[in-house]
C-alpha cells in the first residue's frame, strides 16, 4: 500500500513539472523601454487569466502586475502536464524572478534530493502545496511598505499564496514565493 501511494505521489508530481515544451518562456515579452523615472505603468493584458496566450510586461509594471502575471502563467505551464516544463526550468528561463530566488529554488530542490532520492521534496515550492488552482490567482492583498502580495486562488478562495517583490535595476522582480525566500510568519496559511 505504502509503495502504491508513493508511485502515485511520483506520478502526480512527474506529470505536473516534466517536459520538453519550451512555449512558456515564450508566453512573456519583457519590453525595455525607458519611461520617465515613474515606477509604475499599466500591463498590457485584459485580465491576469491563467489561460492568457501571451502577456506583454513592460519593466515598470506595478508590483501586483508583475505577481499576478507570474504566477498566472507558472499556473498556465503546470496545466500543460506531460508538456510543462520542469519547476528549475521554468525559473531559470523566467526573466522576473531574481538570481537569488533561482538559486534559492534550486538548493530546495536539490537539499530535497540528497534528502529523499526518491521522491525528493513532495510538493511544489512555488506553490508551497501539492495542488494549485487550476483557474489561476487574483490579488488579495499587496502590502506597498513590504512589497508582499497576497494572491487567492479564482477558482479555489482559500488558497493564498504569498508573493516576495524587490527593485533590481529599476524593475519589479519576484523575489519570493511559496517556501521560496518568504519568511515563516509571512507565508499565506491554508
């Protein structure tokens, strides 16, 4: 019995991170333009829908933009299934998140592996959960002195997930999110 669970974990887990389809480090175009020194400007989508092709983000975009646009679109490649792209992958191609939210992605997974060779950590750091919702996240709370979102899940309201931004070379990046450089107490939770 204990094997069968475990078989059904791995599974679980292969089928929502592995994959070859790259078309998720395409879905973001981070368009260089210089602004004014306003660090805030509109993002060029209708809505934050985890099912949005393609979604423009220009480097001044609110923090809650940048959040909600990372999050929708790690929701969007989790969806693909057995085409999504692995969670180091898909960091490591995404252009708004920070080095040191990719490295402190990598060492959770890697620490979890030497750990557990088997199943390695047994949920998903981003999403600090095993499930996700599958709709995708709106916007809770966005707390301006701290730079932490709260995003609750569109089809799943009781799943929060807590959301780290800082300013690197004048743009919003993700910094944290999930277990991923959020603090203990601020971590959304269920």
């Amino acid at each position: 019995m204990r094997q069968f669970i475990i078989l059904s974990m791995l599974f679980c887990l292969i089928s929502c991170k592995q994959g070859l389809d790259r078309r998720a480090a395409n879905n973001v175009k981070i368009i260089e333009k210089n602004i004014g020194s306003d660090n805030y400007a509109q993002i060029n989508t209708k809505s934050y829908s985890a099912n949005e092709n393609e979604t423009e983000i220009n480097k001044n975009n609110t923090p809650a933009d940048i959040a909600l646009t990372f999050i929708n679109l790690y929701v969007d490649n989790c969806n693909k299934l057995k085409e999504s792209l692995g969670i180091l992958e898909w960091v490591n191609s995404n252009e708004m998140t920070t080095n040191q939210f990719k490295t402190k992605v990598k060492s959770i997974i890697d620490q979890a592996y030497k750990k557990d060779p088997e199943i390695g950590l047994g949920f998903d750091p981003i999403f600090d959960a095993q499930d996700y919702p599958d709709k995708g996240f709106e916007l809770e709370i966005f707390d301006s002195k701290t730079n932490f979102i709260v995003v609750k899940g569109k089809n799943w309201a009781d799943f929060k997930l807590t959301i780290k931004l800082v300013m690197e070379d004048n743009k919003w990046l993700i910094d944290g999110c999930g277990i991923v450089n959020i603090p203990h107490d601020k971590r959304s939770t269920r």
